[in-house]
C-alpha cells in the first residue's frame, strides 16, 4: 500500500520560518525578529508572553508532556531562550538545586588549549549549561542519555 500526503503549504511555509530562524536569516534588531505568521501572537513584554504561554506553570505537575505540547516560545538565540527559561523557572516556588558540568579534561595537554574558563562560556545547542538549575515540578526535556544503563524516557 502506497500513501501520497498532499502538502500542507502553512506547515511547509512555518517549518521554513523556522529554519530561517534557526540559520540566522531573519535579521534582528536589539535582539527580536520581526516574523508574520497567522496564529501567532506579539507581546511587548517577557511577563505577559509568559503568563499568556505558561500560567500556572508552578501546577503542571506529572502532566508536563501534555501541557507542554501545546505551547512553543520562538527565539532568535540560545542566550534569549536561556534568559526566558531562567525567567520561568523563578515562577516555580519549589527549591532550586544547581548542578555543574564536568571540567575536567582528559588529555593534560589539551588544558592549555582549552581553558575551563573559556568551556564555561559556552553555550552550543542541544548541551546544558556549565551551571544548571532545575525545580522539582519544572518541565525539563531530555535530550540524550549519556547513561544507557539507565532508561530514561522523556515521554508518558
């Protein structure tokens, strides 16, 4: 059996916005992106984007999946989409616990070449933060297990 989607040109078209975004081909000015798309909201502040994307986000408990689904926050950089991460996670009343990467090296040799200092600054996609916060009750998304003695599953 053969099947033949017929394309849907809206998701074709956001899927490319997208792409432009994440390729850096939508110029930007003091950090915002000027993007049309039908059923996509503008906001002038960070508090109102937030309490319109994530209310109650202290709540969402065990239904984080299917609270998350509906909801997307588009930015131009990493910096911008850690800054409104951050933002959010202060909404959460729980304790914040702080976890640090590991910075060591395994060759000596290459310590000279690349000092913990400038590692720490770096902020590549789909890699935590040197320092990490999380909150019991936040959303948080796995993106790879490292340890694969261990099952982790990011889905219900």
């Amino acid at each position: 059996m053969f099947v033949h989607l017929q394309p849907n040109s809206k998701a074709e078209e956001f899927s490319k916005i997208l792409s432009d975004i994440g390729n850096g081909n939508i110029p930007e000015e003091d950090g915002r992106i000027k993007v049309f798309c039908i059923g996509c909201d503008i906001v002038p502040e960070l508090i109102t984007l937030t309490d319109k994307i994530s209310p109650n986000i202290d709540k969402v408990g065990n239904n984080c999946s299917s609270w998350l689904k509906d909801r997307a926050i588009l930015t131009p950089t990493n910096e911008q989409a850690n800054c409104i991460n951050n933002f959010l996670l202060e909404k959460i009343s729980t304790e914040q616990v702080r976890y640090e990467s590991v910075d060591t090296v395994t060759e000596e040799e290459d310590a000279v070449h690349y000092p913990v200092e400038f590692l720490h600054s770096l902020d590549p996609p789909g890699i935590p933060p040197h320092i990490l916060h999380i909150k019991i009750g936040a959303p948080i998304m796995l993106l790879r297990n490292l340890n694969l003695n261990f099952n982790f599953i990011d889905f219900n």
